[in-house]
C-alpha cells in the first residue's frame, strides 16, 4: 500500500502566513491540504510566531456557516444578517411576546421585592445608619474581630421578616465578609450573635 506523501509547504513562514492570516483558513483545511495532521499546522504557526485565532473563532466559509466567526464585525454577510435579526426582534408581534414575560407574568417575580430592596439601600438615610453601625462597633466584626477592611453591616432581623428594622441602630452589627456569609439568610441571627441582639427580639 502505497503512502501519500505529505507537503512541507508548511514550514514556509510566507505560505502559512498567506493561508492562516490573509486567506482565513483553519488549521484544519491546512493540514488537509499539505497531507498532515492540524497539530503540525499549529505547531508551526507558533514556530514562525504568526498570530493565531482564539479557539472556536472560524472563518465562515461558502455554503458553510460555523459556530464562531473572528470576521464578525468585517464580513458584510454576517453583518447583513445581524441587521435582519434586530429589525426582527423589534416588530409589534415580538415585543407582545417579550413583555408578557415582564414582571407579574414572569416566573420569577416575587412581588417586586428586588426593586424595593435596591432603592432601600440606595437612600442616604441607610448609607448613614450602615456607617453609625460601623462608628459604634469601632470598625470591628463583631464574630471574628477582624478590624478596619471587608467589613459589612449585618442586620439581625432580616429586611423581608420586619421592614420597620431597616433603619434601626439595635438591628445592625458589624461583620467582615466572611461572617457574614455564614449567617443564615431570611432569619434572624439573634442566636448567632449573643447579647447584642437580645434587645430587638
């Protein structure tokens, strides 16, 4: 059985050039055509030092279409194509469809409690009660003793089972980062934290 004789076309820089940067081709169709495997092309290519693609990144060639192109914002045929997608998202019908998702109708929805909590603790009046927080623990997790960095304020009874404790100087105490994720969520800490909480509950 006769062995097909592989190209050294390969170890020309300028032809590896030619192919893998000016004429877009894979590593793959390379390798096809000088007879050898697609690991000698890349292997090379990283001899000669020629740029190379990120992984999954191909060229969309005729009749073809692959996963990844790294022309997307040159070639006009992906763009062109990108164009009647947008102009498709925007039509009457599709927007009908994507607002019946929104709030109350999405299954994720939860009363709007997220955009609650956010403009909570976005007010001045709670950036005020988390630093008099961390004025009277002296800085300081009131579980590991950590002092000055990482620190967070932790309220005892939680926002969602009392909102009227948001602002309550008695509800908060400090905590470093790594406390902190380790109080239960939803419930209150009074356990956890000793005397200090003793007072609200």
């Amino acid at each position: 059985m006769k062995k097909t004789q592989r190209s050294s076309l390969y170890r020309n820089k300028q032809w590896l050039y030619n192919q893998y940067v000016e004429g877009h081709l894979t590593c793959e169709v390379m390798a096809s055509l000088c007879n050898c495997h697609p690991r000698t092309i890349h292997q090379w290519l990283i001899n000669h030092n020629i740029p190379r693609r990120r992984r999954g990144y191909e060229v969309l060639s005729e009749g073809v279409r692959l996963r990844k192109s790294f022309l997307a914002k040159t070639d006009p045929r992906i763009i062109a194509g990108l164009k009647k997608a947008q102009i498709a998202s925007k039509t009457p019908e599709a927007l009908r469809k994507l607002s019946f998702y929104r709030g109350a109708n999405n299954r994720n929805w939860k009363g709007g409690a997220s955009l609650l909590r956010a403009l909570m603790f976005s007010r001045i009046e709670y950036k005020l009660w988390r630093t008099s927080i961390f004025e009277r623990d002296s800085y300081t997790c009131q579980v590991c003793g950590q002092h000055g960095r990482d620190l967070q304020a932790h309220h005892i009874v939680p926002v969602c089972v009392n909102k009227g404790l948001v602002l309550n100087k008695d509800n908060g105490v400090t905590l470093c980062v790594a406390c902190h994720r380790k109080m239960p969520k939803k419930k209150a800490t009074e356990g956890l934290l000793g005397a200090k909480s003793s007072a609200i509950i």
